[in-house]
C-alpha cells in the first residue's frame, strides 16, 4: 500500500501510519476482468487479423466519473494487480484467464500537470517490450528514423531518462533500436559503414518490402510498413507506428507472447469537442492495436461512437465502436457487431457506500494499529461527503490539520472544502460553470429550467454540462437531471475563491429566474402532468422563494392546488441552513425544517412553507402542534388575504378536532363571511360544529345549500347515520364519491369511500369487507390519518359481536393511536363502536362490559361534542336515557332508538345463523 507522504509530513508523530487507502471497488474489478476475459477470446479466435483495420473495434473499457471518485487510484490499482498477482486485492478473487500469454500492464497518465505528449506515448508502449530483450524491425526502423529526423543529436536515452521511462527495460530500448537498425543493414547486404545510417537503411528496406525479398521476410509480412518507412517521419505518421507494434506483438513466439493492457488515466485532458487533435492521435492508436486492450478512466464518456464526431476524429459511429454507443444508437446488425451480448464498455464509478467509507476513513489514518479518527467523527465524514473520495481525502487531511493544536471535534467536519469547488470546475468552460452555478440552485432540472436559470439563449451549455460525469441521470423522473449531492453543496455553500465568482446579486438574479421557469412550466403543465409534478414545482419553488425572500407569486396557486385534492404529500424543502446559497439571507435556520417546531417567519415565503408544512404534518403529529403553529403563521400577517384564509380554515378545523368548539366556530364564521376559495368549506365546517352539538335541524338546514365546492352529500350523509338512518347514509356517501370522481379530488373520493365503508360495516359486514378494500386501495398514496382512523373503526364494527377478547384488544391498540393523533371525533367514534360490539354480544353473564363501555363513553362525550353518543349507545343497548343529551333529533329520539336497536338485533340474528 503507498505511503501517503501528505500525511507523513503533516505530523511528528513517527507512529503514526497515512496509507493510501483503496476501498472495495470489486465491481470495477469484476468489469475488467469480463473485458480481459473476451479480449483474450477475441484475439485468439481463427479469424482475428491484426492488420484488418475495418471491423469493429471492442478493444476499450472506459471507467469516467466525477473528479475526486477515485479513478486515478483505480488505475494504479489495476496496473498494480495485472502486472502481480500478490498486489491484487484478496476481495477480488482469482482472475479467470490463462497465465499465458502473458498481460502486460502500461499505465500513461495523461494529465497536462505530468507534460505527457503524444510522443511519450508511443515510446511508453514501445518501452514497455522493451523487457523482451529483443529488437521489433518494423516499429524500431520507423522510430529510429523518427528520431533521427525530429530529435537530431539528442540521445534517446537522455530523453526517456527525462520522461520516466528509463527504467531497466526502458534503458534496453536504444540499444534495440540500433540493433534492428543493425540486423536489418546485415539482412539486406548493406556495408557497416552504410548500415549504421538510419535513412539508407530505411530506403533499402522499402525497396526489399515492395520487391518482397526473401532477406526482408520479417519485414515484409507487415505490407504498410514501406508506406510509413517512405512518409515524412512527422507527429501525423508518428500516430501510425502503433500498426507496425501491434503487428510485431502478433508475430512473437509463444513463449515470448504479451497482451497489452494500456491504462489511459486523466483522459479529459486530451481536449474537448472543439479540440480533438491530442484526442484523435489517441483513438488512432486504439484503432491500430486491436490486440491491445485500452482501460481509459476520464471525467466524462468517451464519445467515439457518436457520428456528431465526424470528422473530428477518424473512426466515430456505432459501427466503429458498438459497445462504446448508448442504448439510444443505432446499433450494428447482430451479425456485425463483436461480442454484441457482453457487457457495457462506458462504466460510471459510482460513489462509495457508508460501508465503504468507513472502511476507507478507519485505514486512512492510524496510530498503533488502530483508527486515528474516532468513530463519530468518521459518521459524521461519511454523511457529509456523499460517498466522495476526494471529500473523505481532504476531511483526513483536515483531522491532521485540527490534531496540531487541539483535539477534533465531530462538529469540525460539518465543512466543504473549496479544493473540491476547484476539481469541479477546472475543465468547464465559462458557460458550462454559469450554468453548473444556476443549476445548482435545483434539486433537479431539465435543460430549459438549466438554460433559463443561468439566463441564457441558448442550450448548448447546458448540454454539454448534462453530459459531466458530476451530473445524473433518471430518465423516469420529473426533471431527469441532477448534480452530485456534494459537489452542488460545495458550489452552494464553500468559500469561492474563482476569478469568475458569482456575487450575492449574481446569486438572487439567477434564483429569480429559476423560480419564474419554474412557474413558467407549472403554468403550462398543470393539468396534463399531474399531481406529482405540481409538488414537485412546490418543493423546488418553495425553497427558492424561502432562501432568497423572493415573492412567492405563481406558488400561491400552486399552493391551493395542492389543497384541493386533500392529499397532503410531504412538500416541505429542506432547511434554509442547509441549502442555501451564497448571498442567501442569513437567519432562516429553522425555516421550513421538516423536524423544527420553531420556525422563523420574515417573508411571505417563509410563511407559506410553514402553513403548507402545518397542513401535511397535522396527518402525523397531535392537532395541537397543528393549531399552535397556524397560530403564529396568522398572527405573522405575511401572507395575502386568500392564503390568511387556508390558515384560519385548517386552524378551526384543527380546534374542531380538538373539542375546541366556540374558537373552531368564530374560525369558521369568519372564513364563511368572506369571498375566498373556502369559503363554501367553512359553511360546511360550520355544519358539522351544529352536528357535533346535535343541533340536527339547524345542520340539516345548512346542508341543503352547500353544493359540491361544500360537499353536501358528504354532510349529509354524517347527518343521516348518527339518526341510524344507514341506506340514506350510504347512498349520501355513494353519490360523494361519485361527485369526487368526477371533479378529480382523490382525498374526498377516499374520504368518501372510507365513510361508505364505515355506515355498511354496521348493516352489511360482508358488503363491508368490499367496502374496507377499496377504501384502502384509494387511500394508498395519500397521507389521511383520520380518514384511516375511520377505516379501522369500520373493520372494527364489522366484526362487532366475534366472541373473546379480540375486539376490546384491537380497540385498545387503536385507541392509543388515536389520542395520539389529537382527533376527537375518532376517539368519540372508537368508543362507540366498542358499545356496539357490547351491545350485539348481550352476554347475560358479563353485563358489566356494557356498561364500561357505555360510561367510559359518556365521560368522554358529557358536556362537549358528540354527547349524544351515549344516547345511541344507551339505544343500542335497549335501555332507558337517565340523562338524554341536549340534542334535537330532527324526527324524535323514539324513532332514533327503534333504528340503531334495530341494527343491533339484526347483527344478532345474522351471527346467530352463522352459528347454525
């Protein structure tokens, strides 16, 4: 393992050990050994030709991902275990080719920082058989007389000793060279004197290759060797001479045969699309060497299979390089295309897991055998860097950095480093990183909402940065893009010391536009994109306007829309200290938190995320919280009179289910006398707050006039069931259901249906088995915690009157769900569908758990809401009201009691035949 010489130096402590750490990577592993393994196969069939410079090529892996995943430690790793079998990782396993013929691995690094040119190249691979201990005559003529004409009295030794490449077999190559100068001058009769002169050599050997003498046997199997031999021995036919070495590689005697495993790392240092030369004398070589198999890790895609390149580089297209095209190509026939079943040739290294992390951060530093830093310290490492090497390398450094002079904390890593800022945007070009800055404002975006953001005209920027490696991909979601999570975090938040640094304005601009594209698309998409893209437009364009106090506009509708269906999906954005940008407002840490209880309210922004974030909690935390914290969205005044009136609404509904009646009264008579959206809801709410007094006649009346935007027949039919009236009750809920189909709300459709389910559980279980079912299905998706309440009531009065403890069981468990959601009305109807199964049992035996359930009941309801259920419960049971509730039955309590006696004696008869 290498020694981290970073680390050694940044410490005095000698025991303490810095490796270069290398984490897992079997996957990489396992895709190199599959493109050894059909090389191999490939290069061995009858029909290869080395010399075929038409078919297809399949001879290149590629490994491209964000700066700082680790590709270049790949590569080294790689070199590493192809050239030793003891250096290769144990975790990848034994390889599944032969021992012969042998790999021969040679990494080049093709950074700009190390000064490799092209002609380095072609000498690292001629180098690299150097060790063979013999001269190749093909290639070594053409290179020695490269050299004579391009490098005049420059030894070749001085410059491979400058290059690196003067290892032992490196420093055997000049004289191999000078002796297939030597045996070619003694093979074609050529004097001494002439024969030490590289251009009469050359000029002989052309002349035997075309008349194919019988002395130039060696030279003239390679028919294009006396073209490149009489070409000017420029950069151009330098990029040809790889034929002549593939060609000599093909013809070494079997104990002597290689196959060269070329590792090209740094790769997008070779140019971009509007400069392809360094880029095309490469791909040349990997057109030239099929025998060679090319591992190339680079940030970005290789692009060779794209005809767009036409032109640019000599070989491009499907048909060139089939496994090299996207699955979006126009692939070859099955027939002409090589290996066309065997894996992806463009591999995208993926980020390393928690595991993996940790692994890497408990190896990274140690001291006496033992992880340098502390566990909690590495979780909270691991958290913030998303799986990036890169990030775990510099939070290591920074542990050093701290330990100089104190001890490190966990909190001294909830850090961005601005090197990764650096890395990220090297390679862009002033455009791409304008666009790169605008889209990391997005959780997600397309390549309109990109372009529109960064403010510009065109989309070329914005493609070309989609096809980043630091950018993903999901084709299936709403917008198919998005960055990195840790590079879009450090270009949000780290110190950006860039000459072309975004200002606060610059920042507030670009989330102007944003938010307005946003806008732009919910505008045009609303009704044909359905509800997941709404909440999607509500979550990006809520965190927009909250983090840069930005007028919350378009969102206001977005936000009734999303009130409408009764849903209540989860919308709210992250917290503002979490994501903000620079220039973002300071003071907005607890703003919009899905966890906070506090938030801070300056904007109206901030007011519309906490009330939209009240709403869809209320279905998961006691309806206490939810009160409280519409509370302070109206008192804060910050939002328009409409959206004042969703939060006065959902506050008296709040109170409502709180037994809170008169503050859910003044609530809802002061939405009713208004003009809003709700204003029919708050006639219905004050409905109910009559029916919740058992004011029957006066809720009755109220109903007839509330029409769908009310929901009238749902209101009804709450009206007719208390009364025992259930088929009245079930058609009422029947035709609301219908009426939510039809207008497209699927919060009342289930609502609905659960109440439908609720009134047959007690006339027909059987009917409300079907009932419970569809219930569920439309409940799947939705966040209703009191309509799922009412779905498990009804499964509970279903089988009201089953024998044993079961029932009383169940209620228990439900019922402490049921106090902790805050629901009143669910508590009050739990209890007395307890009484119901009571009541149906009629055990003359144990009448004493009638009469719990019945007072338990009563001392719920007396004096508040719902305190007529102890009269339908003293109903049910067939006995005499001491203390009838103030309720006004709107055809007499006599009646009442002859119904709901009624559906306890019919439950009774129904389970007694079920006995027979």
């Amino acid at each position: 393992m290498a020694r981290d010489l970073r680390a050694l130096f940044g410490s005095n402590n000698r025991a303490l050990d810095a490796d270069e750490a290398f984490t897992n990577r079997q996957a990489q592993w396992a895709a190199v050994a599959s493109a050894l393994t059909g090389h191999l196969a490939r290069i061995a069939a009858p029909g290869f030709d080395v010399q075929d410079l038409e078919a297809s090529r399949c001879n290149v892996l590629v490994f491209h991902g964000v700066g700082g995943i680790g590709k270049s430690t790949l590569s080294r790793k790689l070199e590493a275990a192809l050239a030793d079998a003891d250096r290769r990782p144990a975790q990848w396993g034994e390889p599944a080719w032969p021992d012969h013929p042998r790999l021969l691995p040679v990494r080049v690094d093709l950074a700009r920082s190390t000064g490799t040119d092209f002609e380095h190249l072609v000498l690292a691979l001629r180098a690299a058989l150097a060790h063979l201990d013999r001269p190749l005559p093909a290639i070594d003529l053409a290179l020695g007389r490269y050299w004579e004409h391009n490098h005049p009295g420059e030894p070749l030794e001085d410059y491979l000793r400058r290059a690196g490449l003067a290892g032992r077999a490196g420093r055997a190559l000049p004289g191999q060279l000078q002796a297939a100068l030597g045996e070619a001058a003694q093979q074609l009769g050529l004097p001494g004197a002439v024969g030490s002169a590289v251009g009469q050599v050359t000029t002989a050997a052309v002349r035997a290759v075309r008349e194919r003498r019988a002395a130039a046997r060696a030279l003239a199997g390679c028919p294009r060797l006396a073209d490149l031999l009489e070409a000017e021995p420029d950069l151009e036919a330098l990029s040809y001479y790889p034929h002549l070495l593939a060609y000599e590689i093909d013809r070494l005697p079997a104990k002597k045969a290689v196959v060269p495993v070329v590792l090209l790392d740094t790769f997008e240092d070779t140019g971009d699309r509007t400069n392809c030369d360094l880029e095309r004398l490469i791909q040349r070589v990997v057109w030239l060497m099929p025998n060679a198999l090319f591992v190339v890790t680079g940030r970005s895609r290789l692009q060779w299979a794209d005809p767009a390149l036409q032109g640019q580089l000599d070989f491009t297209g499907p048909t060139a390089w089939p496994r090299l095209a996207t699955a979006s190509s126009p692939l070859l026939p099955a027939a002409r295309t090589p290996d066309s079943g065997a894996g992806p040739q463009q591999i995208l290294i993926g980020d390393f897991s928690p595991e993996d992390c940790e692994d890497y951060l408990a190896h990274r530093l140690t001291l006496d055998g033992r992880p340098l830093i502390p566990a909690e310290t590495r979780d909270v490492i691991t958290t913030r860097s998303h799986g990036l090497p890169l990030y775990l390398d510099l939070a290591a450094l920074r542990f050093l950095e701290i330990r100089r002079t104190r001890t490190p904390e966990p909190a001294d890593f909830e850090h961005d480093f601005p090197a990764l800022l650096a890395r990220t945007l090297q390679d862009l070009t002033p455009d791409e990183r304008h666009v790169l800055r605008a889209a990391s404002l997005l959780d997600a975006f397309d390549l309109p909402l990109a372009t529109a953001a960064a403010g510009l005209d065109r989309q070329a920027a914005a493609q070309r940065l989609v096809e980043r490696p630091f950018v993903r991909e999901h084709e299936a979601a709403l917008w198919p893009y998005h960055l990195h999570a840790v590079v879009r975090s450090t270009i949000r938040r780290a110190d950006d010391r860039t000459d072309d640094r975004w200002t606060p304005d610059d920042w507030q601009h670009a989330a102007a536009r944003a938010l307005d594209a946003l806008g732009g698309q919910w505008t045009a998409g609303r009704d044909a994109r359905g509800r997941a893209f709404l909440t999607g437009c509500l979550r990006q364009g809520l965190a927009l306007a909250r983090d840069h106090r930005l007028d919350i506009g378009w969102l206001a509708d977005a936000a009734w829309a999303y009130v409408s269906d009764s849903v209540w999906e989860p919308i709210t954005p992250p917290p503002a200290d979490s994501s903000a940008a620079p220039g973002a407002p300071a003071g907005q840490a607890a703003a919009g938190g899905p966890d906070s209880t506090v938030a801070v309210l300056a904007t109206p922004a901030d007011a519309l995320v906490e009330a939209l974030r009240t709403l869809a909690a209320r279905q998961r935390e006691h309806r206490t919280h939810t009160a409280d914290r519409l509370t302070r969205v109206i008192d804060s005044r910050l939002l328009p009179a409409d959206l004042t009136d969703l939060a006065l609404y959902y506050r008296a509904k709040a109170h409502r289910d709180l037994g809170r009646t008169t503050a859910s009264r003044q609530g809802m008579q002061q939405v009713a006398a208004g003009t809003t959206r709700l204003a029919p809801a708050a006639r219905r709410g004050l409905a109910h707050l009559a029916r919740l007094d058992g004011d029957f006649p006066t809720a009755l009346a109220a109903a007839q006039n509330l029409g769908w935007a009310g929901r009238q027949h749902r209101v009804l039919g709450d009206l007719w069931w208390v009364h025992g009236e259930m088929d009245q009750a079930a058609a009422a809920y029947e035709a609301a259901r219908t009426d939510a189909e039809h207008h497209g709300v699927a919060g009342e459709r289930a609502t609905s249906q659960a109440q439908l389910t609720f009134v047959r559980a007690f006339t027909d279980p059987q009917a409300a088995d079907d009932d419970l079912h569809l219930a569920e299905q439309l409940l799947t998706g939705l966040d209703l915690r009191a309509t799922t309440l009412t779905t498990r009531i009804a499964a509970l009065i279903r089988d009201a009157g089953t024998p044993g403890d079961t029932i009383p069981e169940l209620a228990d468990v439900l019922g402490a769900e049921v106090r902790t959601s805050g629901v009143r009305a669910a508590e009050a109807t739990l209890a007395l569908a307890l009484c119901f199964h009571h009541a149906v049992l009629d055990d003359p035996d144990d009448q004493t758990a009638l009469a719990i359930a019945i007072r338990d009941l009563d001392h719920l309801t007396r004096g508040r809401d719902y305190a007529y259920y102890t009269d339908i419960a003293t109903f049910m049971a067939g006995q005499e009201l001491s203390f009838p509730s103030p309720a006004r039955w709107y055809d007499g309590p006599d009646q009442v009691r002859d119904r709901w006696r009624t559906l306890v004696t019919a439950r009774q008869e129904r389970l007694r035949g079920t006995a027979r």
